[in-house]
C-alpha cells in the first residue's frame, strides 16, 4: 500500500478502532495489508505456444497492467524441465532465451515484473527439503497430473525421483514468494492443492508462516487446456502438436488447414459436430465478435456459425481458413515485437541475471521465516545457547 493512502485513511482509521475494539480493527489491517503477490511459470522444453498462450500468458500480461499487484514472479522453470530431460540439458539450456523472448514479446515488462531462472535461487531446493517430510509416497502418486504424464513419458517402469517429487518443488516455488495468486492452466490444479496441503501441514505443525495460494484459472473454458492441432490431447511442447508463438505466417496457416476437425463431416452438406471439434474450441478461445465484420461478414457471431455447421451446408475450408484471419491477427504483433527482440539477445540475459538476485532475496526471506519456524535457526536464536548453558550449571 502506498504511503500517501496510507495516511489518508488514518483518521477513519482511528474512528472505527474506538467504534469496534482492536480486535476486529486487527484482522481488518491483516487483510489490507497482506501484499497481493503473483507467481507462475513455464518449463524451458520449447518455445511456448497458443496454448500457454491462452491459458495463462494473455492473463498475467493483463495482470501485470491492471496496477492490481504488489510483486510478480515469472519463473522460467528449468530445474523442473530436467526432471524429464536429465539427460537432454542442452535443450533445457537453449530454451531459457526461448521462453524468456515469448515472455517479452507478449507484453511482459521487466519494470513490473521480475523474469528470473529457477536453478539460480538456491533457496528453493532448501524448502522442498524441509517439504518433502510433510508429504507422503501414496499421496504424490494419487495426483492426476504426474500420473498421467508418468505415462504420457513412458516413466511407468522407473520414475525419476526428481520427477515424482516435482509438485513438492512446486510448492517450494510459490511459497518461497509468498504469492497469493497462481495464474495457470487447468493441468496445474493438482499441483496448487498439493501446494495448499503442503501450506496447512507446514502452518499447523510449526505455526503460521507460509501463505495459502489461490488458483487463477482461465474464465474462457476452451482456454482451460487448449487442445493440440491433432485433436488427441492438451497441446504440449512434449507433444509436437503445437502452433507456436513465434511459428510464421504461413507455418500458422498449414498447421491450422490440417488441423483435426469432426471426422464424420466428410461432404460439405453434411450435419457437422462442434463438440471435441478442435477448430471450433480454437473459435471459442480466440474469437471476437468484432472478427466476424472483418473476416467473415455473412455471420454476426459464433453461435450463428455453429449453428450452420451443425445443421450442414459450412465446409471445414471456410472455418479454418476464418480461424486462420484470426489467430493471425493475435500473432502478428508478437511475432513482429520477437523479430526485434531477437537482436537484443545479451540485453535479455541482463534482464534475467537482474531478476534471479531480486527473486533470490525473496526467497532467501522466507527459508529464514521457514528456519525460524522450524526451529533451526541454531546460530540466531540466543535463547537456545543461553539455554543450554544454564542447563549445564546445574
Ligand atoms: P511440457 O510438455 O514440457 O510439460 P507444456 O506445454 O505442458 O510443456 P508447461 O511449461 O508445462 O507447458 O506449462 C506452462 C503453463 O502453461 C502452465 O500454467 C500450464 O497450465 C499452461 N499450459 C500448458 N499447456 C496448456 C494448454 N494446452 N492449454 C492451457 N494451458 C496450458
Ligand atoms: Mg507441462
């Protein structure tokens, strides 16, 4: 909170202290001064796509904007990408610039938000120590999420041990920063509950000190877990199913005239589903009405569109060619912002050594919180020492 409104509401600060006693007064100013704080972030296994793009890129951007934050954290997640790609860190490695050029050209501004690396803040490893005893075996294999890509990664026969323990250092990101509010897709919701059990286990064993994370999922529902181009599952970096954010003109254009679209519409009369239609969920994810007067005038809005095609006379053509209009327009600046960008790579390097000190000193307040909490603090605590030595007089 900044200072000048600080001061202002004193005085109507002091009259409701006297009207209602300091105990409400005290749980009142918790919660207006308890920061607003957000932390989220993308794994370095590729470039990012429509689908980070969507489900969680857009809305930080616009959270960054809305003035509605006291700090953001965009972590660039590569200790959790060599989970699975132990053996592969120089992809791990090239990607970092990657994501960190997705970030910058989709808006993310460094003077608002802090861009950091997640190797280069040590403290994180210490929490996901201390973590890993507030945690079961049975409990990590219940979640959703790491079961189903143990499979999706052929990991069923041998799971790496740094792989089945990533939602832990999951937690240890967000609560190292103290964030409030995680904006990400739905695949992640397994992971903040894990963070909120993690969070209660901690406060009620050693006493209140981490901070229970809300989840910020997407409003659009198409945007919850964006298919890939094949149809099949969430599109996915691992899954070369993708239109990326920095794809060309005419890459974007190919990848959506393939795209899957209803397999029973073979003839242009036939009645058409909308339903598991990938071209049509990317219409729900993108489109604006304003589009339809730019690009496809005959129709006012989606439904209208919908509406033909499941009653048949539309051809896949047609709305794939009018996705294609849009998505293009969404692309165009960012890919034009990228080309820019692309000559400023050591400028960005700067950005993001700048960050991982800021998000070190973050992280670096809150193991000592965690320390103290935990009792292990040896070397601060004076009591301790004083103690013993009394002890030992006797
Ligand atoms: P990988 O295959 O390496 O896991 P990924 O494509 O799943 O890569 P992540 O880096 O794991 O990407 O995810 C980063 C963020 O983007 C998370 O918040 C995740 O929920 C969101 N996200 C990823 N894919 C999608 C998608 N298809 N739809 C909506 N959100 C997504
Ligand atoms: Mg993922």
């Amino acid at each position: 909170m900044a200072a000048g409104v600080w001061c202002e509401s004193f005085a109507s600060k002091t009259l409701f202290l006297w009207a209602f006693g300091a105990g409400v007064y005290n749980e009142i100013m918790e919660e207006e001064i308890m920061e607003k704080i957000i932390l989220t972030g993308d794994r370095p296994t590729g470039k990012l796509h429509i689908g980070h793009y969507v489900g969680s890129l857009k809305r930080r951007v616009e959270l960054q904007n809305s003035g509605n934050y006291d700090e953001i954290f965009i972590m660039i997640a590569d200790a959790q990408a060599l989970t699975d790609n132990a053996d592969n860190p120089e992809k791990v490695r090239q990607n970092i610039i990657e994501v960190a050029l997705d970030y910058l050209s989709c808006g993310l501004d460094p003077k608002k938000s802090t861009l950091f690396i997640q190797s280069q803040v040590p403290e994180l490893c210490e929490l996901t120590t201390f973590y890993m005893n507030l945690v079961t075996v049975s409990r990590l294999q219940r979640n959703p999420t790491v079961k189903s890509e143990i499979k999706m990664r052929n990991f069923e026969a041998s799971i790496p041990v740094g792989f089945f323990n990533y939602p832990i250092s999951q937690a240890s990101d967000i609560t190292a920063f103290k964030a409030t509010t995680v904006p990400v897709g739905e695949d992640q919701l397994p992971m903040l509950e894990q963070t909120k059990e993690i969070v209660r286990k901690f406060n009620s064993t050693y006493g209140d000190t981490l901070i229970e994370p809300d989840i910020l999922l997407p409003d659009n529902e198409a945007c919850l877990r964006l298919p890939g181009t094949d149809g099949k599952a969430k599109m996915s970096k691992s899954l070369n199913n993708c239109i990326y954010l920095s794809d060309t003109e005419e890459e974007v254009r190919q990848k959506v005239m393939g795209m899957y679209t209803d397999p029973d519409h073979i003839k242009v009369s036939d009645p058409g589903k909308v339903e598991g239609n990938t071209v049509f969920t990317y219409l729900d994810a993108f489109c604006k009405e304003e589009h339809f007067e730019r690009y496809l005038s005959e129709y006012k809005n989606l439904d209208e569109l919908k509406a033909h095609y499941m009653r048949g006379g539309l051809g896949d053509v047609k709305v794939k060619k009018f996705l294609n209009a849009v998505i293009q327009e969404e692309l165009a600046p960012i890919r034009a912002r990228r080309k820019e960008l692309e000559g400023q790579i050591p400028e960005i390097y700067d950005i993001l050594k700048e960050g991982c000190k800021k998000a070190r000193a973050k992280a670096a307040e809150t193991v000592n919180e965690v320390k103290d909490a935990m009792k292990i603090n040896y070397f601060e605590d004076g009591d301790l020492i004083k103690e013993q030595v009394e002890r030992y007089k006797k």
